[in-house]
C-alpha cells in the first residue's frame, strides 16, 4: 500500500479507507482521519497500527449489537499527543463538520487519554449550533473516562456506545 499524504487525508474530511490487513474480515467499512505524519512502510504507524487492530475487533463488536448502527461505516479519529492541541482541535472540529448530516458512528482513538479528553472538550462547543444528532460517539477504553465521555455525547445531542478495557 502507498503512503497517503496528510493533504489527501485532509481532503477526504471523513478520512481514508483503513486496509483490510488492519481490521480483519469483520465486513465492516473503516475510515480513519487525521493520521500522523510519521508513516511505515506500509503507510501506517506502527504504534498506530496496534490500536487501529485492539480497537476494531472491539467497536465491530459493540457495532453489531446495536442493530441501527450494525451497517453504519466506523470513522476513526486519531488524536495525535505528538501534535499540538491545536492542531488536533482544528482537525477534529473539521471531521466532525463533514459527519454532520449523516448517521455515523465514529471512534477517537488515541494513546493519551488526557490529550484526547482535552481535544474533545476544546473541539465540541465550536459545533454547537450543529445538528451532530445522527452522530454516535464510541469509546472504547479506560472505564474512568466513560462518565464524561457519556456527559459530553449526550450534551451535543450524539448517541454514545462504550466498551471497557481492562
């Protein structure tokens, strides 16, 4: 597979098809946004590889119990700690604005759960205003975030669905 440049990344807004190889034959149609800009050989991040392969199992999971969202894409969101918050706030905020309007589930993925948390808290009240009601927020993850995590779904008028990781 060819590396993806980050403007074709941007371009998409919703992000890019994730390869088979990294999620399995689950069926499922994965996107992911806002990749790193450090790429393996095979276009991915190694580190970014393993979460993308723990996480997807896991949201194809929860996915397919809730029968609404069984067809529903997964769009993934990398929030990257190497980057500034800035930087990922404006890029979440972006992702989210090309969501709004369609029934999607999509997941942050992220190896610092504060700066993930801070992304998210920074990013959603410059949406409001938007209709984000046919969005699903997914969290799989640390059972300590999902209280908040919950709060600030339903606060914007997104579903939200959990998985605990222990």
């Amino acid at each position: 597979m060819a590396a993806v440049s980050l403007k074709e990344d941007l371009a998409s807004g919703t992000g890019l098809p994730v390869p088979t190889a990294l999620i399995g034959r689950s069926g499922k149609k994965v996107y992911i946004a806002n990749r790193p800009a450090y790429q393996g050989s095979d276009g991915y991040d190694p580190h970014l590889q393993d979460m993308i392969a723990e996480a997807v199992p896991f949201a194809c999971h929860v996915m397919e119990r809730q029968v609404p969202a069984s067809v529903e894409p997964l769009h993934l969101f990398y929030i990257d700690p190497k980057e500034s918050l800035d930087f990922n706030v404006t890029r979440l905020v972006g992702f989210l604005r090309s969501l709004c309007g369609t029934k999607r589930t999509w997941l942050p993925l992220s190896s610092s759960h504060t700066m993930m948390m801070h992304t998210l808290l920074l990013s959603l009240p410059q949406l409001v205003g938007l209709d984000l009601s046919s969005l699903t927020l997914m969290h799989i993850g640390d059972n300590g975030q999902h209280p908040g995590l919950e709060l600030l779904a339903r606060n914007h008028g997104m579903g939200y669905c959990f998985h605990a990781l222990y």
